[in-house]
C-alpha cells in the first residue's frame, strides 16, 4: 500500500498543473472595476469639494447681505424724518432771531417766558429726533462743515483764520451733515 500511495503522489506530481482561466479574468476585472471605482471616488471627491466651496461662498455672501441691509435699515430708520426736518430748519433759524429780539425789548417778563418756553420744547424735540447744532463761532474754519460767506480783516491775530460772525447755524442729523453753518472767517 505505500507503494500505491508513492505512485499516486509521484503521478500528481508530474501532472501539469491546471489553471483555472475563469480566476484569471475575474482578478483582472477586479483590478480594473477598482481603478474605475478609484477615478469615480477622486471623481466625487472633486465634485463634493466644489460644490463645499460653493456652500461656503453663498453662506458668506449671503451673510454680508444680512449685514448690509441691517446697516441700511439702521440708516434708513435714523434719517427717515430728514425732510421734515431740514425744512423746519428755517423755522428754528426765525425762533432764534425771533429770541434774540425778544431779550432785547421791554416785552412782558410772562409773555417772553411763556414763548421761550415754546422755543426751548421745540428745540428739545428736534434734538430728540437727533438733530444736533454745530459749534462753529470762534473755531477754525472748516471747509468739511462750514461755508464761508465773506472775509473781513480782524485786528486781533487770534482770529485769523477762524469764524468771527455765523450768519446761519449748521446742523447734524445723527451725526451726518445736513446743513453746512454760514460763517464770516477772519483773515
């Protein structure tokens, strides 16, 4: 019986082989399946990215137009009474006249501080809306917020340059200009 055994196994020894051509093709289609899989995956990969990309900058985008239009309605919400008062500016220019003659005469105490009191609440009113006068007497001349409308000689040297007469107040709206101040400048 060993010897049919050497037999049999020197037998299987001698025999090629055989080469299961089936594995061979589905080992090669294996390879190539995953190189495609490979390239569709960077494929993807590429894709996801760009369009990651695209998501940030519309997020971005979109929050600087949130914060655009905020400011805007800010804006828009502090100057939306800017006619009405520009055109009671006028108004307030004849009050302030109209005080300065009032002190001057022998009117009635009562009566002067009967209308004073007027004067005074609709300047506290304006000024709650956010209007604010400018302060321009004696100060230098300042092209970004004074108008000069004439120039005379002053004898004193620290007047040169600077306002001497304001011949119209300039007002702020919420700290943006709306009426530039018409002054006379020392030269």
């Amino acid at each position: 019986m060993q010897e049919n055994d050497l037999k049999n196994q020197a037998e299987e020894d001698e025999l090629p082989m055989e080469i299961d051509e089936s594995n061979l093709d589905e080992t090669e289609e294996t390879e190539e399946s995953a190189g495609k899989n490979k390239s569709d995956f960077q494929k993807l990969e590429a894709e996801l990215a760009e369009q990651k990309d695209k998501y940030i900058r519309l997020f971005a985008e979109f929050d600087n137009y949130k914060r655009r239009t905020s400011k805007e309605a800010i804006e828009l919400r502090q100057t939306a009474g800017k006619e009405v008062i520009i055109s009671m500016l006028d108004t307030l220019d004849d009050m302030d006249r109209a005080e300065q003659q009032m002190q001057e005469s022998d009117m009635e105490k009562s009566i002067k501080d009967g209308i004073l009191l007027v004067f005074d609440k609709f300047r506290k009113t304006l000024q709650a809306k956010g209007l604010k006068p400018i302060s321009t007497l004696h100060s230098e001349f300042d092209v970004e917020k004074d108008e000069a409308v004439s120039e005379i000689d002053v004898n004193d040297k620290k007047l040169k340059g600077k306002v001497v007469a304001e011949l119209q107040k300039g007002y702020y709206l919420n700290d943006k200009l709306i009426r530039f101040a018409k002054v006379v400048v020392g030269k």
